[in-house]
C-alpha cells in the first residue's frame, strides 16, 4: 500500500526516510529516525514496534540486518509486514512478509533500502534506486525526495495517491528536515513544493536551534528578520535580499 526508501549519508551522517501511499497521513505511522541510530519505514499492515524495537536493537549495537530481523521474529504477524531500516553506520536491510499485497518487493544495498507494496509494479523500486544512487552529491533530503518522486512517475501505489512525507535527522535529536502532505490528489508533487519553501523559511531557523538545554537563542539577524514577514511577503523579502547580495559582491 506503500513505496518508501530509508537512507544514511555517508558524508554528512543524516538518516532519513521519504514515503508515499494511497491513504492519509502516512508521515504520522510510517517514518521512525533516530539520530545517530537509525531509520526504519514502517509498512504494509502497519506495526509500529517493528520500528521502535529495531531502532532500540540499533542503538544497542545491533547492525541493521540483525536488528530488523530480530524485530520481525517476534511479530506473529510478520507475513503481513514490509519493513526498511538502515543504521548509522550505512548497513541497510529490508523485510516483506509473503503475504504482503501485490506486487510487492525490495532493493537493499549500501546506505538505503527502497521497499514497497500494493505497487503497480517492480519499476518504482528500480527507479528509486536509480535516483537515489545517481545523486550522491547532494544532501539527503534532496536525495530522498528525488528517489520518491521517481517512484511516483515510475507508477507508485496502484491504487493511486493520497499523502506523502519526507523526515531527515542531522547531529541534533530533532529533525532537521519533516515535511508532510496528508491528504492531497498529487502528494509528491506537492511534497516537493512544501519542501521548497521549507528549506528556504524553516531550516535557517532549526539550523541555528540552540544544541543543548542551556544553549540560548542564537539566530541570525536575517533569519529573524525573514520570520517576522507574513508567508505571502517571504518569497519577495529573499527575492530583494539575493539582489542586494548580488549587487554588493
């Protein structure tokens, strides 16, 4: 019912994990990510303690392989499952149950591991897989966003498109980029759009977040000053800022 890749970046140490599916809210059930630990999806007849007790099995120092299929074995529904998790360290794993809805499958190789069910067919995956690999280069969130939208045009969920998410950690224990679509007739395409604005209005700000209990509130002058303007006055305040920049260098 689902496509989702999990990823590690080797170069800058995110975990993340983009999603889609044919029903709402997927970003509330599916994505789990632990900094410095790992990150699972969650999927088929969703079991969420498949995630957290991979992600607990990760952070006692169990590779992704043997934490996930340590989790999957003590899940007496586990036929019905399909799970990917990949761990700091950029071991990835997958798990889909045989009874699992058609077509179902998995890709799992270095720092990501593409899986998904209810799918028109194996072409989303390679896709996927395609796009992920073929953007090294890039930050993680580009990453798994590039990887989901090429599932999508490569077919997704046979029964078509409802919500969408993208959820990546950094050094800190909350995330450093979560962006959702709940309910929406093309959620990628929309997931993309929301992202575009997040990166440009939400991330200067969680990037200057205080890194500890007493860390104060450091932001930069443009930032607060970006965050003061109304959404509609954002896109043109950046607009006059990179041309003031432009004219100064």
């Amino acid at each position: 019912m689902t496509f989702s890749i999990v990823a590690y970046c080797p170069r800058s140490g995110m975990l993340g994990v983009a999603v889609a599916t044919a029903v709402p809210a997927v970003g509330a059930v599916c994505p789990y990510v632990v900094t410095g630990v790992g990150a699972v999806s969650t999927q088929s007849w969703v079991n969420p303690h498949l995630a957290t007790d991979t992600l607990s099995r990760l952070a006692a120092g169990a590779a992704a392989p043997e934490a996930l299929h340590a989790a999957v074995a003590g899940d007496t529904g586990s036929a019905l499952r399909q799970v990917g998790a990949v761990d700091a360290q950029g071991r990835s794993a997958a798990w889909s149950g045989g009874d699992c809805t058609d077509w179902f499958g998995q890709i799992v190789e270095p720092h990501f591991a593409v899986q998904g069910n209810m799918l028109i067919g194996e072409a989303t995956l390679q896709a996927m897989a395609a796009a992920f690999r073929d953007s090294e280069s890039l930050d993680l969130d580009e990453r798994l966003l590039r990887a989901l939208e090429a599932g999508d045009a490569a077919g997704g969920d046979r029964r078509g498109r409802q919500s969408a998410a993208l959820k990546v950690h950094h050094r800190q224990p909350f995330a450093l980029v979560d962006v959702r679509v709940d309910e929406h007739p093309d959620p990628v395409r929309e997931l993309r759009r929301v992202h575009t604005i997040a990166r440009a209005e939400t991330l200067p700000f969680v990037q200057q977040m205080p890194t500890a209990l007493d860390g104060g509130l450091v932001v930069a002058p443009a930032v607060l000053e970006q965050l003061a303007l109304s959404p509609a006055d954002r896109a043109a305040w950046r607009s006059s800022t990179a041309q003031r920049m432009g004219m100064r260098t």
